[in-house]
C-alpha cells in the first residue's frame, strides 16, 4: 500500500475567486480520501486471503515456508490498524466539524 506524502497547501493570491485558476487535485498528484480509504480496504481483503490460506495450510501441515506464513499475518496485521486508523480519524474529523459554530 502506498500512502501519500502531504504536500504544501497553496498560498493565496486574490480574495476574488474570478481571478483564482482553477484548481484540480488530480492534476497536483492529490487524491481523495475516498479513493485511499478504498485502497486500505482492498489491501485489508487482499492481505487477508492471503493469511487465512496460510493458515489453512498450516493446519493441514501443507506449509512450504514458515517466514512467508509470518510475513503475511504481519502484512494483515498492518492492513487492519491502517484500515482502523483511517476510519477512526475520519470520524473523529467528522464530529469535529460537526461540533464546529456557524
């Protein structure tokens, strides 16, 4: 999985938006929350298969290597907290912007 480095916000030119190009986050290598919170479920689900036929295997005593049986279940382990990670400060920003005064 791939994350994203954070980039530096652009400044402020105008206080009129007519005279603002613009500005189209596909373009500057930005992507959406959407599209990375996809990402870390479809690595969870893909990392997951992975560590549950190993761990078939391993019940069955059809394991080839013991170190790939552990670097699988670390990569699932990984892909969980990450997947957890993005979820819970996605919601923790939410209800702080809900919590916001107008």
């Amino acid at each position: 999985m791939y994350l994203v480095p954070l980039t530096s916000l652009p400044s402020i030119q105008s206080k009129d938006p007519a005279q603002q190009p613009e500005q189209n986050p596909s373009l500057e290598g930005g992507r959406s929350f959407s599209s990375i919170m996809q990402e870390a479920i479809d690595t969870l689900a893909q990392t997951r298969e992975a560590a549950q036929a190993d761990a078939y295997n391993l019940a069955t005593g059809d394991i080839g290597s013991l170190h790939s049986l552990m670097i699988n279940s670390a990569l699932e382990a990984t892909a969980v907290e990450t997947a957890v990670q993005l979820t819970s400060r996605a919601v923790g920003a939410y209800k702080e912007i809900m919590q916001m005064q107008i």
